[in-house]
C-alpha cells in the first residue's frame, strides 16, 4: 500500500506478485536467483585473485578430493594438485600450509585457484619473503633450479660489492636458511654465488667437489669438466642430481669425467721401465711389462723373485725362469764392474 508520507528518495515495498505466479514459478525463480548469485561470487572470486598468481598464501587443508587437496585461503578455496604436491609430504584435514599460486584460471566451471609446493618459484618467494637484501633488491636471485622434496640450487649476486649475497642468504648463524628448510620439509637447499664467467659459475655450482680441469665450449655450450676419483660422486651427486641441477641452473649441459692424466701418467713410467727391462735383460715386451706390474721395474728387483714366481707370471717353464734371473745377475755384475772401473 502506498505511504501517503512518503519523500523522494524514500524506499517502499509493495506486493507485485504475477498473475498465475505458481510453485513451479517461484522455484524456478529461485534456481535462477540463486544461480546468478554463484556466479557473481565466482566473478569476484577471480576479480580478487587473479592479480594474486605468483605470491605465496597460507591456508589450512580442508578436503581431498582424489589425490588433490582443497586448502581454505579465508573466503576463498584452492586447489594443491597431485602433481604440484612434494613427494614425501603427507597432509591432514586442519593442517596449515603455505603454497605459491601458480595460476588462477577461469574455466567453463568458473575459476579455480591452482597452488602448488614443488614449483621452484616457491624457493624464489620464500628467499625473497626472508631475506631482506633480496626484497630491497640489493642481492637478486639469477636462478633457481629444483628437484622438490630433494635438493635446490638457487644463484644470487649482489649490486653492492659490500654485501656478500650467499652470507645474506644465509643469515646469522644460518637462521635464515634454516627457515626455508624448515617449510621446505628439510630440502637440501644450495645458495651459489652466480658469475657471468662460466668457468667460474660451474667451478661455483659444483662444490664442493674440487675440479681440476674446466673446458668451456661456447657454440654447443657444454662444459666439460673433470675430477679426481675421490670428487668423482661429489660433483655427480645422488642419482645425478648435483649434476643435472647444476646443468638447469646454468643453463648449459655439464659433462662430469674422472681425471686420467695421472693414470696415464703412471702408464707412461711404466711403458718406459718394461721397454728398459726388455733391453737389459732380453726378454719380449709382453714380458717385461708383466715383470714391472708385478713391481720387477729393474733388474735389480727381478731377482729377488723367485723363479718358480716368474715361472707362473710369463707363463714358461722354471729353467727359463731361472735363466732369466741369471741373465739379471749378469747384467747387474756387468753393470757393477763397469761402475767400479
């Protein structure tokens, strides 16, 4: 009923109900009402996050569906995918946890927000988040390279010469560093200090394994390094990893090799004291080489062998054997008397 009293601007209801307004009427109205409302939330859903991808939120697990998880961000829901979860990471229903947001897409069954804990930007945000060199933009992170659940390599430098970048990462008494690993599940995290000289950024991402020789080859941009056999698993790492996050990180592929120059080096000596005891003593090459890896480099210490011994080594009868020891004495007092003259 109109309100005779009533001003501009004053609101008023009134009773507009349509002829043959029915049941069916009214619960289709309301179907539709309510539909519109979903899909107004989902609009502003989107409106309010999709400037959000790329940052870290807090949530706590509410829900599986599957092997996903739902995660309750306040007003809103994300989802943590199967193949953005870490391997090795279990949830419960309550639980808190951080994620980076991935991506905030708006498909036909409305927006969803995609989180993730393996992505190797989650390492990047929580650097950044903790280290203040970083947020300030004095010390910059040139790289990061991630097997989740297992190890990391992340390359920082600093503008100003004064800041060390791998100590502002690290922080005092490692605190800060010990905070990422911490939400990290205690991930092996590697902060390596990055140089636009290659030699000097593998020799970097490779510690602590000491190489002895760095080739770099800039058309096919592959380095090739090499090691001693004791730094051999330390510059490979578990399974490769050290290696192959080395390579991701650089962005070049790293060939790790034992270093032979000292193999070849001892094969060399020998080669030349066998080809020197075959001359003095008259034996074949086959021979004196098999007498100088069993420690006979000299006729001086052939004949401290027994001859049944060398008989077994070469493969001869003993009575040759013993000729050949004779033929050592001789040379030896040969070589004795020409000495004393």
């Amino acid at each position: 009923k109109k309100n005779p009293a009533a001003q501009p601007g004053d609101v008023q209801e009134f009773n507009v109900t349509p002829k043959d307004f029915g049941r069916i009427a009214v619960q289709t109205a309301k179907q539709t009402m309510m539909q519109r409302l979903r899909q107004a939330e989902k609009e502003m859903i989107y409106e309010e996050f999709k400037d959000r991808a790329g940052d870290i939120v807090s949530g706590t697990v509410r829900r599986f569906e599957r092997n996903d998880v739902m995660i309750d961000l306040g007003k809103f829901e994300g989802i943590l995918p199967n193949r953005e979860r870490v391997q090795g990471e279990d949830y419960n229903i309550g639980d808190r946890i951080r994620a980076y947001v991935l991506a905030v897409e708006n498909e036909g069954r409305g927006p969803e927000i995609i989180l993730s804990r393996s992505h190797p930007n989650f390492v990047r945000r929580l650097f950044e988040s903790e280290v203040n060199e970083i947020s300030d933009h004095t010390v910059e992170i040139r790289g990061v390279a991630r097997e989740a659940g297992f190890r990391t390599k992340i390359a920082v430098w600093s503008k100003d010469p004064k800041v060390d970048a791998v100590g502002a990462c690290v922080g005092m008494r490692g605190a800060r560093v010990k905070n990422i690993v911490r939400e990290l599940n205690n991930e092996k995290v590697d902060i390596i200090r990055w140089s636009d000289d290659p030699k000097e950024f593998v020799r970097e991402a490779l510690k602590p394994a000491d190489l002895k020789t760095i080739t770099i080859d800039e058309v096919a941009h592959v380095v090739h390094v090499t090691v001693t056999d004791e730094d051999l698993s330390k510059a490979i790492g578990r399974k490769g990893q050290n290696a192959r996050l080395s390579s991701r990180l650089m962005g070049w592929d790293i060939q790790v090799r034992r270093d032979e120059s000292k193999e070849e080096q001892f094969k060399e000596k020998i080669g030349g004291a066998a080809h020197t005891l075959g001359e003095q003593l008259g034996i074949s090459e086959a021979e004196a080489n098999a007498l100088t890896l069993a420690g006979g480099f000299t006729p001086e210490l052939v004949v401290d062998m027994p001859a049944a011994f060398i008989a077994e080594l070469l493969g001869m009868p003993e009575d040759v054997a013993e000729a050949l020891l004779s033929r050592a004495h001789a040379f030896l007092g040969t070589t004795l008397a020409t000495n004393e003259s």
